[in-house]
C-alpha cells in the first residue's frame, strides 16, 4: 500500500480524493415550478401536528351558527391538511379523529340536554370517524399533491366533498349535520349553491382552505431556498385566487320576483309549557297554544291591525293528538281555520295506516270542510334512533333509552307538494332540511315557496339556528323564498337570497305575517341535481388512485415520502 498525492490505492481498486476548487463559480439551483415536484421534507412534528388538528376543529366549530364566523372554516380546512400531510395513515386517521371530536362534540351538544350523555357521545364519535377518514384520505393523497403542488387546493376540495358525500348517506341514511356549506350562511360563497348546491359550496370552502395552505407553504418553501428568485409570486397567486373565489361568489344572480306575484304567509310559533322530551306529555296543551295563538292572529285580522295571510303554517308536533282519529282535536283545529278564514299546515302526529304505526305528518286544513287527505304529506326520512329504533334488541342492550320510542314512525313515500288556492307548498319536516334530495324533489314537484315545519322543544337555541341556515342556503340553491316554523323558535321568513326576515326568539310564543314575493324558474342547481356531488366524489376516487400509482412507482408506502424515504412518525395516542 502507497500513500501520497492525495490519492489511496488498493489492490483491485482505487478511490480518488481531490479537494474541492475553491475558485469554482457557485452551483445555483433554478427555482422550481408548481407543477414540479420538490425533495421531500418529513411531516410536521407530531405535538405540532396535534395542536394544528385540534385547532382545526375548533376553528370550524366556530364557523357555524351560534357563532358565525365562516372566515374560520376555510383557515380550519388548511390546518387539517397541514397536520395530516406526509403522515403515515394510522397518524392521519388520529389527526382527523382529534378535529372531528373537537368540532362535533361541541356542536352536537344539544343532542344531549334531555336524553343523557350516551347518545350524544355516540353521535360524536361517529361523526369524527369520518372526519378520521379524511385524515387518511389527505395523508394518502400527499405524494400526488408533493409531485403536483398546482392541485393541492382542489384535492383538498374534492376530499371533502367525497367525505360528506360519504356521511350524509351512512349509516341508516346519514347525519349531514355540520357539513362545510351549513356554516357558510353570511358568507360571499352561499351564492354558490345556486350553481351547484352544498356540495359545490363545500367544495369551494374546501379549496379556500387548501389555498391558504398552499401559500404558506410555497413561502416556507421560499424561505429554505433563501429567498432568491421570484419567490412571492406563486404565494400572491393563491391569496389572489382566494380573493377572486370570494368575490365571485357576490356575482353568481339569485332568483328574482316572478312578475309581482305573491302571497300573505303567517307562521304560528305557540311554544310549549316546558322544554324538554315531556312536551309529548303535554300534547293538548301544545295544541291549544296554537289554536290561541291563530284565534288571537284572527281577531287582529278583523279589527284591521294585521293582514288577513292566505295561508297559516304550524309548526310540526303542533298537533300530538291525531286530529283524524280525535274528534275534540279536529274541532279545534276547525275552529282555528274557520276563524283565520285561511288553510292551516298542520304538523300532526297521525296513526296508522297500519296498527301500532304512526306518521310525521304535515296536513293541509281548511276553512269550512276541513282535513284534506289529498293534500298530506308523511315525513320521508324519520330520524333514526329518536322517530323509530334500527336494530332496537341490541340498542336496548347499549341504551335502555332506545325505549322511549314506543312505535316507530313509518317513512312516507312521496315529496311534500301540497297545494293550496294561494300558493304551491314545498314541505319538509325537522331534520329533512339537511339533505339535499328531499328538498329538491319538492321544488322540481313544482313548489313555489319551500316550509319547514320543525320542533325545537327538545333542543336548544344553537341547534334552531343551525337549522335556520341550512333553510338560507335550500333558498339560495333553489331560487325559492323560504320560512321555517317552530315550535319553540326559531321561526322566520327567507329569501330567495338568503336574508332572514322577521326571525322570532327562542322558547316564545310568537305570530309572524308577512307577504311573500314568488319566484319563478329553476336555478342551474335545481336541474342538475346530484350530477355535481357525484363529479366532486369522482374526482375524489381518481385523486386516491393516483396517488396509489404514484407511491407504487416511487416506493412510498404509507409513512414514506414521495422518494421513498422513510420518515419517523407517531399517531396521537402514542
């Protein structure tokens, strides 16, 4: 062996070290493109990670009604797909698991204020599940938006999109309770539900909020290439493309008046004499507050101080006592008609049609000949664990509570198109407001105003807000002016743009009169249908496969990176 030169021979080999020329030019890297992919860099750190996910739920807590801060959703979609980037998938699944319980625990606090705390924990659970599956969805997808960073906002959207889609239908046919778009009532993007419903409103929040994501990240990009180049162009682009999505939401028309046309609606709010599951107890009581309360609209309407309306809207569980089988019950609602000189929407409680069933029933009564049987509507989609129990032998053995429902409610088959002399009802019931199918049909059934009849009594004020929204955005999306009628509260008018008019307080008794401009036609929503869910989800699907062929052809299995480098990661549970 010979040493010396700077060179190191050995037998069958030889390796050569040369110092390296310090007179050489500098090596400078051109500045990548956003269609390019970068080296990859390890995921956040895992406390920093679960601090982001938590507050993620938070923020989109918070975007919905009582608060109303919808700028929050967007910023708590980013953080979400912060937290989850470059995850392995047990860790993403734990991140999204961590914001769905932080924004639905406390969103569906009220499910819990009369039935104990089991249910509503179960719900919780369910409900984070699914967020937990968008955290493995968006840990999946990180090679293909690592490769492609330009389509990073619009994965993000078509996740979201597919993860609602997927919880608005299971299980038992879904809870869309919380969905991006139902927070979105005082937001520039309601408009867009004109366009494509709430799913396309959720699609932009959800590309709002992967925008915000993308351009913090090419600034922190930027600041570890050392600032050189044109570095703020592509972090400009995204705040610009967030302005102009907001600013063209404002641009998106709504519905105008059709040709003068209108109608005089009064909403009867009779409240209950105590909050709670026992307003079923006090079902004569209920009834006669809302006889009182149109009898008392009636003698308004005499002595001149209120407009005689073309058409009285209960609220639903107005009537617990089956006003076609309960002779007393049925004169006091004629009465109430004959009165008021207009036809009453009942939300009745009815028996049958076959022994040991009842109906959730919204019943047209008019003035003189009362109960039309031809113009009734039996709630479609009851809720399933409070209107009739699934699987009832074994919910008995997690809850006993599953008994308070004595019969099950049976689901009606047809839309809620009623017609009255005056005006062409689209009528849903409670939570049916939530799902954007039961709504449709009634206005492409040809309703020219959309009811819901909704009780409140079980609940709280937080939750009849929410509900309050979800009819703002079926106004907007369906070109249809719109009220909802409660028991309790929160009763109101709105229209075809949105805007909430003569909104009553909580737990009150109130009577609201207002004329109602119609509208005409069908919003690009409306005839479309489900076609833009369906797209959304299907590029959804193609986002997971791609990026299964991209981890398949670098070697990136879950906890790697996109070159194949593995990375240490923890999930949140340790």
């Amino acid at each position: 062996m010979r040493r010396g030169g700077g060179r190191t021979a050995r037998r069958g080999s030889l390796r050569r070290v040369i110092a390296p020329d310090s007179s050489a030019p500098p090596v400078t890297r051109p500045a990548a493109s956003p269609l390019r992919s970068e080296p990859a860099h390890p995921p956040l750190r895992l406390p920093v990670a679960v601090v982001l996910a938590v507050a993620a739920g938070l923020a989109l807590l918070v975007s919905f009604p009582p608060y109303g801060w919808w700028p929050l959703a967007p910023v708590g979609v980013a953080l979400l797909a912060a937290a989850t980037h470059r995850r392995r998938l047990r860790a993403g699944a734990g991140l999204g698991f961590l914001t769905g319980l932080a924004l639905f625990a406390p969103l569906l606090a009220w499910t819990n204020l009369h039935t104990g705390y089991l249910p509503w924990v179960l719900l919780s659970l369910l409900q984070a599940g699914y967020l937990a599956l968008l955290g493995v969805a968006t840990a999946w997808v990180s090679p293909l938006v690592d490769r492609i960073p330009a389509v990073w906002p619009a994965v993000t959207g078509v996740l979201w999109v597919g993860q609602e889609a997927l919880r608005d239908r299971t299980p038992f046919g879904g809870f869309p309770w919380g969905r991006l778009a139902f927070g979105q009532d005082g937001s520039p993007l309601l408009r867009l539900a004109a366009l494509g419903g709430a799913p396309f409103v959720t699609f932009a929040v959800a590309v709002t909020g992967g925008l915000l994501l993308a351009g913090v990240w090419w600034l922190v990009r930027a600041r570890r290439a050392g600032g050189e180049g044109r570095w703020w162009v592509p972090a400009a682009g995204c705040v610009a493309a967030v302005v102009l999505l907001l600013g063209g939401g404002l641009l998106v028309p709504v519905a105008a008046p059709n040709g003068g046309e209108s109608v005089t609606v009064a909403i009867v709010q009779g409240n209950v004499p105590r909050l709670g599951l026992d307003f079923n107890a006090q079902r004569q009581a209920v009834l006669d507050n809302h006889v009182n309360a149109t009898l008392a609209l009636a003698d308004e309407v005499g002595d001149g101080s209120r407009a005689r309306p073309d058409l009285v809207v209960w609220p639903e569980n107005s009537s617990d006592i089956d006003p076609l089988r309960n002779p007393a019950a049925g004169a006091r609602i004629s009465a109430a008609a004959d009165a008021i000189g207009a036809p009453i929407l009942v939300g009745a409680v009815l028996t049958g049609p076959q022994q040991g069933q009842v109906r959730n029933a919204g019943l047209l009564w008019h003035p003189g000949r009362g109960p039309d049987l031809e113009q009734l509507y039996v709630k479609r989609h009851p809720v399933p664990f409070a209107e009739y129990v699934p699987l009832r032998r074994i919910a008995r053995m997690v809850s006993d509570q599953v008994d308070r429902v004595r019969a099950d409610f049976v689901a009606g088959t047809t839309a809620g198109v009623l017609r009255t002399p005056a005006v062409v009802l689209g009528d849903v019931i409670c939570f049916e407001v939530a799902y954007d199918g039961l709504v449709r049909d009634t206005v492409v059934g040809g309703a020219q105003l959309l009811v819901v009849q909704t009780n409140n009594a079980t609940f709280d004020v937080a939750e009849a807000r929410q509900q309050l929204a979800m009819v703002r955005l079926r106004a907007v999306e369906h070109g249809r002016p719109a009220l909802m009628a409660s028991t309790v509260g929160v009763s109101g008018f709105v229209a075809p743009d949105g805007r909430v008019s003569d909104a009553t307080g909580f737990n009150t008794r109130a009577v609201v009169v207002r004329q109602v401009p119609l509208t005409g036609g069908r919003t690009l929503a409306t005839r479309v249908g489900v076609l833009p869910e369906v797209l959304l989800a299907g590029l959804a699907v193609a986002a997971l496969v791609g990026a299964a062929v991209l981890r398949r052809r670098k070697g990136a299995g879950p906890g790697r990176t996109p070159t194949g480098v593995a990375h240490r990661d923890r999930t949140p549970t340790g």
